[in-house]
C-alpha cells in the first residue's frame, strides 16, 4: 500500500497533468519571460481565492514595468516584486544571480525566540543531541525536546532514546519555534509516537483545472502510531511556536494541537500550508510556488498559521529575557506543574 505521503506526491503531479491544456509558448525575453511566470502562477496556485488577490489586476500592474530594453536584474526586481503580492513563503523565484523571498509573513512579529537563552541559563549548555533534536530535563523535571528543523531526519531509534530518557518527567515541551519546515515524512515520524490508533490529522486537495476555484475533493491524510516496540508518549505535551514555525512545521503544530492533552503555547505560526511545486520559465528561471491546499483535520486551512490554544498566547518579555528568562517557555513549564 502507498504512504499517504506518496500518495501526496503523487496528487501534486496529478495536479499538473490533470490541469494541463494547450501550452502557450513564450519568447525568452522581457515579455515573454513575464507572461509565462504570470500564467504559470494563474493556472496552478492554490489560493488566489482564499486571499482574495485579484491575479487578473496584478498583472495589469506589473505589466506597464516591463519594457523591451530592461536587464536581467531589473526584469527579476519586477517579476519578484508581483509574487510578493501572493503573500506566501513558499513563492520563490530563483536566478543564477539571486532568489526571491517574500520574508513579511515573519518580519513584521515579534522573533519570540532565542536559542542561545536556553543553551545558557536552562542548561547551561549541558544538554543532549541526537538526530536534529536538542534534549533535556528541565527544572521541577519537565521534559524538553527543541527541534530546529523538519529538514533533519528524525531516526527512530533516535526517537525512542530521546523518548526513554525522558520518561520520568512529569510531562514533554516540544519547541519547534523558528522551525522552517521541512520533510513532512518526519512529522509523521513524530506524531506516531502521540497517538495510539489510526488519525486523520488533515486534507489533501489538488488543482483540477486553470480556474482559481477548479478543485478536487479534500482526501484525508491519515497517520498511523508508531509501531509496537516503539516508545509512545501518554504525558502531557506542550508544543512551542512563534511567526518562524512555518510549512512542515506548521503542519505539525495543527496535528498536534487537535490531540487530546496537547496544548499549543507561543504566538501564532507562520502558516506556509500549501504543498509546493516547481516550474521553469523561458530563460531557465526556475519558479516555486503553493500548488496543492492542506486542511487541518477539522477541514480548516492554515495557510494563515495556526494560532495557540485558546489562554496559551504569550510573547517572550525582551526584558526577562536579558535576565535569563524565556516567557514562552515559563508559561509552559508552570503550565505542565500547575495544569488548568
């Protein structure tokens, strides 16, 4: 049987094969260069009509920058200031001389984290390491795991050391602030170990046609528990965000916050929710953007991030933290020792 990750793949491609007509050809030049990026985005992003953006307008706009006699440079500036009104991390346009991102679905919050802090005065830098996840046994025994990345293969093996030296604290802080994504083949890894049977944890829907609303039917994505032998998890769980937990890990903080005992604490995620493609434009400019919408399991997109659990919105105090202090982290550890 197929992986539900396969299976995703496999729907991405489906949602270019499936959307497929007539291919226009475009001539390497400004013009060219432009129209093709802008119906390459037309034809297969997932949510002009979730954001409301009026793709037709935005052409209008950045059309009249475009001019016969303009550099490769300046044809770039333009071009990557039009995918910047998509609003989406996950948009990039890469060049040999430089690759656009569009960095204000973070820039404009509060950073709520530093991992220097917590090295120093939570364990003054005597922590464990082990397959991309930083470890330990905080005060009053609480267990903390910090994971940078979902880029970094999570070993089971691994997981089940994390998991066994932590077993006897009296509940697990899992802070994936600042986490940018990733494997999506790792959250599944991860969540197995909370979960003890077979959960949808979200949706699946893919591009039907070039109409901004030709969609299929959402499929659910189901994750299974780890298997038997593997160390599972029943304790409490607290998961940590700030605006920097974003795609994979965005996905893995709306699966978790829906799993009883787990509570979200932090600011709100960065989003980043669509699975994303890659395409080429005439001149070998390559283009990535979100072609397949994700629904947590409630059918609810968090393409916009996932906010804390209801009570648990907090900022980190920046002068607490000059004195040691993470305010994030503290309300979660008082949490998890006084439980309300």
């Amino acid at each position: 049987m197929k992986s539900t990750l396969s299976i995703i793949s496999a729907l991405i491609l489906s949602a270019f094969m499936s959307s497929c007509h007539d291919v226009r050809e475009y001539a390497d030049d400004p013009r060219g260069n432009f129209e093709a990026l802008w119906t390459i985005l037309d034809e297969h992003y997932c949510f002009f009509s979730q954001k409301d953006i009026d793709w037709d307008a935005v052409h209008d706009t950045y059309a009249r920058r475009i001019g016969p006699e303009m550099t490769g440079e300046e044809l770039f500036i333009v071009c990557a200031d039009m995918l910047d009104e998509l609003r989406d991390g996950h948009v990039n346009l890469s060049a040999a001389f430089n690759t656009s991102y569009y960095r204000k679905w973070w820039s404009d919050y509060p950073q709520n984290f530093s991992l220097r802090l917590i090295e120093e005065s939570y364990f003054n830098f005597n922590y464990r390491q082990s397959s991309g996840m930083l470890y330990g046994i905080l005060r009053e025994n609480v267990g903390y795991i910090y994971y940078g990345s979902f880029a970094n293969p999570v070993g089971e093996g691994n997981l089940d050391n994390v998991l066994y030296f932590l077993k006897n604290t009296q509940g697990l802080i899992i802070d994936v602030r600042d986490n940018g994504g990733g494997d999506l083949t790792n959250v599944r890894t991860l969540v197995s170990r909370f979960i003890t049977r077979p959960t949808v944890v979200g949706y699946i829907s893919h591009k039907t046609g070039p109409a901004h609303d030709a969609f299929s039917e959402p499929m659910e994505i189901t994750y299974n528990p780890a298997d038997i032998g593997r160390i599972r998890w029943g304790k409490p769980v607290i998961v940590l965000t700030n605006r920097s937990t974003f795609s994979a890990a965005n996905n893995f903080a709306s699966v978790m916050k829906l799993l009883p005992g787990v509570r979200l604490v932090g600011a709100t995620t960065g989003g980043g929710s669509g699975m994303p493609y890659s395409s080429e434009l005439p001149n070998g400019w390559g283009v990535r953007f979100s072609a397949c919408s994700m629904l947590d399991a409630e059918g609810r997109s968090t393409e916009a991030g996932v906010e804390p659990t209801e009570g648990c919105a907090v900022d980190m105090d920046p002068l607490q933290a000059l004195s040691g202090k993470d305010t994030i982290l503290e309300f979660a550890l008082d949490l998890i020792q006084n439980p309300r």
